[in-house]
C-alpha cells in the first residue's frame, strides 16, 4: 500500500516539478499583466457633452426638443469644464496574454508587467495546490493554506462591513457633514443628520459591553431586541413565500388540457406527482398515527419520494464538486502555467 | 493524524476479507483500491477532457428557455437588478451564468443595476462589469448600467431597498452620489425593476429575494445557483420565480440559448466557458457512475459469498 502511494506521488512530483522548472526558466508562465490607460478630464467632459448634443441633434430631426434633465447636466458639465483642465488620471486593468501584442503583432505599449498581481498570482497557484494536497493527508502546508483563507477572509468581511455599515451607514446619517469632510466627499450635499440612527448606535454600544469587565448582562438587552426583530421580519416571511404561497403552488389540475392540445398526458402526469409526493411527504412526517396500514404505506411511498429528492441533490453536489475542481484547474492550467487555451490559443 | 484524513481504515482492507485460495497475499482488489487512486482518475477525468477542449453539443431545456424568455421577453432598455450573491469559492459553477445573463442583458440594451449581499462579491461584480466595458463599450457608467455594491445586513438590505433604496444606497460602490447619477436619479426602490436576476451561491441569497422582494411585492424574478442550491429552491418556479439555472449544466444550456439567438457572439470564446465545462462533467460524471457500479457489484458479489 505505502509503495503505491509513494509510486502515486513521485510520479507526479517528478513531471509536475520538471514541467514547472521548464516553464518557469522559459519565462513563459506565471506573469500577470496590466492596462494602463489614461483619461484626461477635459476629453472626457467634451466626449460627455458631444453626445448630448448629438442626441438633440437626433430629436430636433425627430422634431422633438432635448428632455430638460440633459440640457441641465449638458450647463453643469459646461460650467465645470474650465475647473478641470489638466486633471488626468490612469485606470489599471487586468490584461489577458492576448492582448500582450497589438493586432498587427507589435507589443503594446500600454500593457505592462506587474509585480504585485504576479506575486498574486503565484500565491494563488501555490495555495490552490496546498490545499489540494489534503488529498494526500493533512499536512503542514494545507493547514497554513486554511488558516491564511480563514484570516484573509475574516479580516475582509470585517473591513468591508465596518466602511460600508458603521462609517456609510451609520456615521454617515448621523453626522453627514463631517463625513463629508472626512471621508466620504460623495455624499449628497443635501442630506441632513438623521437622529433615528442614534438608536443602532446605542444598541451597538450596548452589545459591546460584553467585552467590559462588569455589566456583561447589558449586552443581552439589545441580543434580545435583534433577536426578535430578526425572528418577527423572518416569520412573516416564512409564512407568505413558504407557507401560503406554497400550499397555493401545490393547488394545481391534476388532469391538464386545452383546446388545442387536448389531453396533456406529460403536464398531468407531473402535477399528479408533484401532488402525490407533498401529501405522501406529509405523511412520513405524520407521527400522532403509528405508521402501520394505510398510513404506513403513504408514509413509505413518501419515503421514496425524499430519497429521490435527496439522491437529485447529491447528483447536483457532485456537478457543483467538478464545477469548481474544473475551475481550479483552469487557473492553474491557463492563467498560471499558460497551457494553451484549445479553440482559443491553439 | 486527524480521523479524516485519507490515511486510516478505509484504506485498510477489512479484517473479514476471504484470503485467496492458494493462501498467499490477495493481489489487486478493489476493495483494498488506495482512495488516492480514484482522486488521481477524478484529476484525470478533468484535466485531460479541458485541455483536449472537449466540448460537448447543449440543447437548452424547458426550464433554462423560461429563464431566456424572461430576459428576452422584456422590451429593449428595461431595468434589470443584477443582483449577484456569491463570492469566489463559488464562481466556478456560477461565474458561466453570470457572465451570461450580464451579455443577454447587454444585447437587449436593458438598464442594469448591480446589487450584492455578500461582502466577498464586490470583485465579482466588477469582473461582470469589466465583460460590459470590453464587449459593449457603448454601455455608459451612469446611463446604462451602476455598481450599488455591497451593504451589510443579509435580507434587511433587501426588505428597505424594497421600499426605500436611497435609505441605504446613498452613494453609488464609488461613492458617487446616486442623485447625480441619471440612471439612479429618479430610483426610489427596487419595486421598478422588471426583472430581478439573482446569481445565488448560499444565504443570502435566491430564497431571501424571493421571500422579501419577488413573492410580497410581486416582482419577476429569476435566478442562477449552485448545485448544493438547486432542489430546495425548486418549489418556487414557476409561480415565485419565472426560471431557475441550476448549476453548470444549466449555464451552459443558457449560454447556448443566448448563442442561439445572437450568432455572433460565438466569435467571441468568453460566451462559451460554461460549455466548455461540460466535457470535463461528462467524463468525470462518468467515471462516478463506473465507480459506483463496481462499487454495487463488489458489495452484491460479497454479499452473495456471504462476506458481511
């Protein structure tokens, strides 16, 4: 058994290792581009204000006049115009290998090397196959792999949520002009402080007293009120989509015609199951009668029911499965070591 | 060495194996079959398939033609929410998908909205972003389409944007103020959309836009999920959604309904990454029924000699 395992993994470490080292002397794969490209506000704003004026060009053909809406963005561009000149300023794109030369087959200028998105790069590649290494045992490099995706993760989730729900949603109402200032420059000029949101900050507040050394049990008082909000909002609508809405699903003919088809033996023969199996699932999980008789064969046939319904699901996982075992091996087969793409580069 | 590692007993053969008749060690035998063997035939049957460029003919089915026709049944320039919940553990199934609906959309001219609940789906939404600035370079920031981004509080996002969008999207993922932007300018909530495009890889997701936004305010709706997603969410086609895409194969049947009606996209291969996904799950779907059969035939074969 070791023997073969061993046979197993020294077979792939010496091709994959030799293929990696010939690739990688070549300098032919593992590189990440970019785009430059830079704009330059005053084109930018003639670009803006030319299209309008094409389509009034266009409504004055159709003998119609421009909506007052475009005519006023057309004035506040106008007015801007002059503010802006000499502002320029680059956008970074992620460049694919085709597009490292023109169509004339010229290197293009504006796509260049980047540093920072191969070592991206790279880390991706070398982590993708840490984890993939689990399928050999558990390992040291699989564990680190985990614990960088749950800390990256973690870190991202908690960084995304504070910009987007402490400083623009709650700092942002509360107090709008200082985070105008500050922070947040696109914030509506209109907008005024917003005193309801006093409430979610003091709850906050109140949820971190956990941490405090006394008066733990302050925290419980606000747990309790998102906890009965969240079940309130979730019941009403449980009972709407999944409740009522659902039994109105299952209240369908269960022999389908019309007039021009006549009889639908295909549509009544689905409704007829669909039918059959919600009462008979119903049934399975009927215990005030013991499943015996009647019952007990419903209960059976609903029993058959929920295997097929769970062997479908299992068959959907595995599809799920290879989608992204697929998904990994396409990066680490064309973004990565730069195989050629069949029908595509080759 | 933990208890889930591929390196305990089921790699051992079973104390109760018959020894083989000449009384010497049993030879090759399936039951004693290394799982790491059947990991390499799974590597196999997906690696070899992608770089021979297997692809497989698709005929869209009933259900991914009602998700067509959802898109392509509206009027040129309608409002579409994009609505993409998933991040990129889960954009090798739904990457196909979303991609596909984002060019449906774009042939149609149709105004899209992105929208998201999930904190890890912002880049997704930009790479969906960046198939509009290549491929459609008519499509104007602003006019045509606009990233809402991201908003923490799961379905309490969808239950206020549902009545009052402005509550929580004041900016626009840039920070642009949404009343300067003419798409969003007149935009009170998601109740105008005519159709709401859900790409769901979990909760939120599919089945919370359904219960807050599609099924109480009667807003067509369809979605695109996972594998994993696909049978709970059943129960709402047709009434509360008007399609659902399950999985990659579903991808790809919708890919090929799009190419169906708008032959030349084919001259671009980005339309068809869900179909060519499909020759790795043949032949992988294959090798798991072959696995399984052997499997079943050892177990009766067994079961027959009289081997527990």
């Amino acid at each position: 058994m070791k023997r073969s395992s061993n046979l197993i993994w020294l077979l792939l470490l010496l091709v994959g290792g030799g293929f990696l080292i010939f690739r990688t002397v070549n300098g032919s794969m593992g590189r990440a581009y970019v785009r430059h490209e830079t704009f330059n506000a005053t084109d930018s704003f003639t670009k803006r204000i030319q299209k309008i004026d094409d389509e009034e060009q266009q409504e004055l053909a159709k003998g119609e006049t421009l909506s007052e809406e475009k005519a006023a963005a057309r004035g506040k561009l106008k007015n801007r115009l002059p503010t802006v000149a000499g502002i320029t300023w680059t956008k970074v794109s992620s460049a694919e290998r085709g597009e490292l030369t023109t169509k004339d087959g010229q290197p293009d200028p504006a796509v260049v090397f980047s540093w920072s998105r191969t070592i991206g790069l790279w880390i991706a590649a070398v982590g993708t196959l840490a984890i993939m290494s689990f399928l050999w045992g558990d390992n040291v490099f699989y564990k680190l792999a985990e614990a960088i995706v749950i800390g990256a993760s973690a870190a991202y989730a908690m960084v995304v949520g504070f910009w987007t729900g402490i400083i623009q949603n709650l700092f942002g109402k509360l107090i709008p002009a200082a985070m105008r200032e500050t922070v947040l420059p696109g914030l509506p000029g209109a907008q005024e402080a917003e005193l309801i949101y006093i409430v979610p900050l003091v709850l906050s507040v109140l949820m971190l007293w956990r941490l405090a050394p006394q008066g733990g049990w302050i925290s419980r008082w606000p747990l309790a009120f998102f906890i009965g909000a969240t079940a309130g909002i979730r019941l009403v609508a449980y009972l709407d989509a999944d409740f009522v809405q659902q039994i109105g699903n299952t209240i369908m003919p269960l022999i389908v015609s019309d007039n021009k088809q006549g009889l639908m033996v295909g549509h009544s023969i689905g409704n007829i199951i669909i039918v059959v199996g919600v009462l008979a699932c119903l049934v399975y999980f009927f215990f005030s009668f013991e499943h015996k008789g009647v019952v007990g064969g419903t209960a059976r046939v609903g029993i058959w029911f929920l295997m097929i319904t769970f062997g479908a699901g299992f068959g959907f996982t595995v599809m799920g499965r290879i989608s992204l075992i697929s998904d990994r091996f396409s990066f680490l087969f064309y973004d990565w070591l730069w195989l050629p793409k069949p029908g595509i580069d080759a | 060495m933990s208890d889930i590692t591929p390196r305990d007993s089921a790699h051992d053969p079973p104390s109760d194996m018959p020894p083989a008749e000449d009384g010497s060690e049993t030879g090759f035998d399936f039951r004693n079959l290394d799982r790491r063997w059947i990991f390499l035939a799974m590597g196999l049957a997906v690696a070899i398939p992608m770089l021979m460029g297997v692809v497989f003919p698709e005929e869209p089915s009933e259900e991914v033609l009602d998700v067509f026709a959802a898109v392509e049944g509206l009027e040129d320039g309608s409002s579409v929410l994009m609505a993409y919940d998933y991040d990129p553990a889960s954009k090798g199934e739904l990457e196909p998908m979303a991609a596909a609906f984002v060019r449906h959309c774009a042939q149609k001219k149709h105004k899209l909205y992105f929208i998201t609940l999930w904190p890890a789906a912002v880049p997704m939404l930009q790479k969906n972003i960046a198939i509009l600035n290549r491929e459609y370079p008519e499509y104007t920031y602003g006019e045509d389409y606009v990233n809402l981004g991201f908003r923490p509080g799961s379905e309490g996002v969808i239950k206020v944007v549902v009545t009052d969008l402005k509550k929580l999207y004041a900016n626009d993922v840039d920070g642009t103020d949404l009343n300067e932007l003419p798409l969003t300018r007149n935009l009170k909530n998601i109740q105008s959309m005519d159709l709401i495009i859900n790409v769901s890889a979990g909760t939120p997701g599919a089945k919370e836009w359904v219960q807050y936004a599609a099924t109480p305010f009667d807003i067509k709706m369809v979605a695109g999920v996972t594998g994993v997603g696909y049978t709970p969410l059943v129960p709402y086609v047709p009434k509360q959604l008007a399609g659902m895409l399950g999985a990659i194969k579903a991808a790809a049947e919708y890919e090929e309904a799009v190419l169906l009606e708008y032959p030349h996209l084919r001259e671009n291969p980005s339309t068809q990454e869900g179909l060519r996904k499909m020759g790795p799950q043949l032949v992988a779907h294959m090798l798991i029924i072959g696995l399984i059969v052997v499997g079943n035939v050892i177990f009766f074969t067994d079961r027959k000699r009289g081997v527990s």
